[in-house]
C-alpha cells in the first residue's frame, strides 16, 4: 500500500470514529470498533514507515 493511501485511511477512519463517538460514546461498541480499526491502521502505517526510518538511524 502506497504511503499516502494509508494516510488518507487514517484520516478517514479518524474522521467517522469523531462521528459515532460523538453520537454514542466513547464507549458504545461501535466507537470501540471503530478505535481498534483506527489503531490497527496506525500500526500498520507504523511497521512500514516509522520502523525503517527508526532502523536507519541506527546503522548510522
């Protein structure tokens, strides 16, 4: 997946959790769910971008 189509995932995903939350609660089940997706997007953003950059700075 390209960088930025994760990106703009992210801010999707970010952007409908805002609304359900605000609708149902932090804690209604469909908020939860939309925060695991969230998170589970951001880890994926994390193992593919963040990590290399971090493992660059290290062989240095």
């Amino acid at each position: 997946m390209v960088k930025q189509d994760i990106v703009t995932l992210i801010e999707k995903k970010r952007a409908e959790l805002y609304k359900v939350a605000t609708k149902n609660g932090l804690t209604s089940s469909i908020a939860i769910r939309y925060s695991q997706e969230l998170d589970h997007l951001i880890n994926e953003y994390n193992r593919a971008y963040i990590t290399k950059i971090s493992s660059s700075f290290v062989a240095q």
